[in-house]
C-alpha cells in the first residue's frame, strides 16, 4: 500500500534528523547522502519520493494509532542511502505523519 496524505513536519527535519545529537544522532548518516540543515527540503522531497514508490507495511499499533514502515532508497544530491521510515496513522484524527527514519540494517 502507499501512504496518501501524509504530513512531515518542519521541526522533524530541521530540529532533529538534520542536527547532530550525542544520542541518536541522523545527521552524520543523512550527510553521507547531501542532506544538510542547508537542504531541509531537498530531504523531505526525498522522503516523499520514496513513500510514493515503495510500499507501506503495517508495523504496530497502540493508543497513539497505527504505525507503518517504508523502506527504501533515499536519494539525495551526492547518493543514496537504504533507509528505513515511519509512519504513524494517528487515533485523534486519521493523519499520516512522519516519525523518523534510521539506516536499514
């Protein structure tokens, strides 16, 4: 299935997956790729291009909502990185938004 509708926020990628972190830190792995805090948008474009060409799977659910993953190929400026993201379809009102994303191991 392919996710529709979805939302990443701003926040997401210029706060947390762009930033060098001590824990859990995305930013050196999405640099690999051409992803900077100068290019947030180039990033989200990426994501969304992989969410319309590879498929949603069903994860998990809880009282938040429901969470799928994607996998795929994300293609920045200078390559691509195997990656997986996620997704949750939350409870409160059906919205497809954006959690995070991490290397595929």
């Amino acid at each position: 299935m392919k996710l529709q509708g979805t939302i990443i926020p701003e926040a997401k990628l210029t706060q947390y997956l762009l930033v060098p972190r001590r824990e859990d830190d995305k930013s050196k792995f999405l640099a690999q790729a051409g992803f900077t805090t100068d290019n947030p948008e180039r990033l989200k474009q990426a994501i969304f291009t992989l969410i319309q060409t590879c498929d949603a799977v069903s994860d998990r659910q809880d009282k938040y909502g429901t969470y799928y993953l994607v996998e795929g190929p994300l293609i920045g400026p200078n390559g691509a990185l195997i990656v997986v993201t996620v997704w949750i379809e939350r409870t409160v009102d059906g919205i497809l938004q954006f959690v995070t994303l991490k290397p595929k191991r």
